[in-house]
C-alpha cells in the first residue's frame, strides 16, 4: 500500500457553485475513497412552508432552488391535491406540463455549459449558454417570467398562457432546434469531450439500482425509470416523446443523455403548445381537509418527492421534501473511487448536483423530541464563529 493523503474538496470550491464537502483519499494520483458530508447549507424551507396557508407555501417551495423552480412546486402541489379526492382542469394539465419541460431544458443546458467549464472547455460553455438564453425567451414569452415561474398553485395553475403568445413561443422553440441538433452533433464527435469523459467514472446499472440513482444519473447506466412513463401525471401520456436511455454510466452517457433529453422536451412543448384544450385553468379549492398527501414528479434531476400532512386548518402540519440529489450523491462511492484526482470533479458534477435542494438539519434526542430550537441554533452558531475567530486570533 502506498501513502495515503486526504485531498479535501470543499466546502467552498471553485467547482461547486453551493457548499459541500468531499475528501479524497488518494495515493498518488488514484481515489481510493471518498467521504460525501451535507449540511453545510440549511434554510428552514419546511419550517417555513409549514407556517404559511397552503396557496402561499407554493411561493416558499419555489425558492428551494432557482434551477428547480417548478419541478418543487409541481410535485408539492400534486400532494396537496393527494390529500382528497379531486381533479385539475385540462388546460392547467397542459401549461404545467409546457412550463416543467421549459425548466428541463434550461436545467440540462446551465449543466452542459457548466460542464464544459469544468473541463477547461469554455467554447462550449459559451455555446450552450447562448442557445439557453433562447429557451428562457420562450419562458419569458409563456409565464412572463425567466426563472421563479409562478405559474403554479394547488388546483391549477395561476396564470393562463394567451393566445397570441403561442404562436411566438412555437415559432422560438422552432427555430433553437436546428441549433440543438448542430450542438449535440458537435459533442458527440468532439475528441477532446471524449478523452475527458468516455469510461470515466463508469455508474453500472447494478450500482444504479443499488444506490437507487434517480434521473439521468440511472438512465445513463442503462436503468429506464423515469416518473413520467412509470406514474403518468400531467400530459405525458397523451404526447408523443421518448425515455432516452443509454447502457455505459460513464460521463460522456451523462452527457448524451441529458442532450438528447432537451429535444425530446421540445417535442413535448411543441405538442403541448399546438394541442392546447380551451378551459378553466383553476379548480379553486377553498379549503384542505385532514389527510396525507404525497406527490412525485420527475424533475430534470430525477423523482423530487413532497410529503404534505393537513390537520383541516388552512396550513400543512408537515411538509417533507425529498430531492433527487439526496440519492444520486452516494454513488460517488462506486464513481470515484479508482478514478484520477482531475476526473474527481467532473465525475461528482455527473449527476448534476443541486445542495440547496438536498440539504436538511435535524436534531432530535433518542425519544424523537426536539432537543434545539432556531434561536437555539442561532446562538451555537454564534458561539462556533467567536471560537473560530478566536482560535484565529481575530476580534
């Protein structure tokens, strides 16, 4: 055995845009072993969405993640209409269904540009960049928004799409796709992407299915489990669009698939858009009686899942949420390990992370009782700095 040095990646690093913490451990060049530690970010989203009526929760789920803006509210609100029987008009099914396959698009492409940045690769990440800022025009044209959407709501959808507007949004959508094609052409021939991303950091479909990988991350490695096909919501199984699935679970498969999903996305919107039923777009609930509810999406990243508990008053009692991140990060254990320290990186930016969707704080004693409360929180944290900044020398 040769010796062993741990090569710390965070919690602040040039590669992660949110905090995280990773050491290496390596013996020369090689990964032996790899230490994933979360909780390095924390908001009280729940807390929060659990002091808020169930309307304005929707607007505190959004802010989870500006990458995921829709993909949180859209599964909070399917739990929400889970607690009791009830249905969503057509017309709101379908602008739910346009806005989240907007979002996944603009999701994969902000990943594909930023992986090329990871690589050294800023031609691509220019690239990519530009041909997103087309599709959040397309956004801007249907909710008036180009992130933080606001479109959706318990029962519905808060704002309709006009008339007027599909044409345009049609005609934009049209005219990117040339552009797509020309840039998944480019990827998938580019010598360098392959030298950096082919057989590195290799994900096997058992090891998917073992660390229950969600999302691109499970169908680069040959596993077809995506919500949409598995438990159809929304429209997608009035549309015609394909699960892309690949058998390698390397990087470059990553890759591909993510990029092959940006043109079935389109396809979704351009059937979406051109088939829209006229119609209410709001079920109007007035109230929400006792029960659990749960609703399951696939979000760009994978199955995002919310939990929704109701007493009968107007606000939840329990609100869980459960992001893709939170289980596409254990297989690093299988990814890294073995790999190089350079391809550490780009294999742990793979499953196209996203903390601030995953992190959560809990601290409860052996009973299952709160042991902390937030000024409790507050005040170790002011206690951890001055010890810090002692320690440092620093008044």
């Amino acid at each position: 055995m040769g010796k062993r040095t741990v090569v710390p990646i965070g919690p602040f690093h040039p590669l992660q845009e949110e905090p995280e913490f990773f050491t290496l451990t390596v013996e020369g060049e090689r990964v032996v072993d790899i230490d994933v530690r979360i909780g390095y970010n924390h908001r009280g989203i729940e807390k929060l969405s659990e002091r808020k009526n169930f309307d304005q929760s929707t607007f505190v789920i959004e802010r989870i993640c500006g990458i995921c803006s829709t993909s949180h509210p859209f599964a909070y609100t399917r739990a929400v209409e889970d607690v009791f029987p009830m249905e969503v008009p057509e017309r709101a099914k379908y602008i739910r269904t346009i806005i989240a396959e907007g979002e996944r698009i603009h999701s994969h492409l902000l990943w594909a540009g930023l992986a090329g940045h990871f690589l050294g690769y800023n031609t691509v990440f220019m690239w990519v960049w530009k041909l997103r800022e087309e599709i959040l025009d397309v956004m801007e044209i249907l909710s008036g928004n180009r992130n933080n959407y606001a479109m959706f709501k318990p029962g519905g959808v808060r704002r309709d799409i006009q008339e007027e507007d599909i044409g345009p949004a049609l005609a934009k959508i049209e005219s990117i796709l040339p552009t797509m094609d020309m840039l998944i052409a480019a990827i998938k021939d580019d010598p360098v992407i392959h030298a950096r991303t082919k057989g590195v950091g290799v994900l096997s479909e058992e090891a998917a299915i073992n660390f229950s990988a969600l999302g691109p991350t499970s169908r680069a490695s040959g596993v077809s489990r995506d919500v949409r096909v598995d438990s159809p919501y929304g429209v997608y199984d009035r549309v015609d669009w394909d699960m892309i699935v690949t058998e390698n679970g390397d990087v470059y498969d990553k890759v591909v698939v993510r990029m092959l999903e940006t043109i079935e996305s389109a396809r979704i919107m351009v059937q979406c858009l051109s088939n829209l039923p006229p119609g209410e777009i709001d079920a109007n609930i007035e109230s929400v009686p006792p029960g659990d509810g749960i609703g399951h999406i696939e979000a760009p990243r994978g199955e995002t899942f919310h939990f929704v508990r109701s007493d009968g008053t107007n606000r939840p009692v329990r609100h869980k949420v459960r992001a893709p991140t939170f289980m596409n990060l254990p297989t690093f254990k299988s990814t890294v390990v073995g790999e190089t320290v350079s391809d550490a990186t780009i294999i742990l930016a793979a499953i196209d992370p996203c903390y601030c969707c995953t992190e959560r704080v809990a601290v409860r004693d052996d009973k299952g009782k709160k042991i902390y409360s937030g000024t409790d929180l507050v005040e170790l944290s002011r206690k951890k700095t001055e010890r810090i900044m002692s320690r440092m020398g620093i008044r």
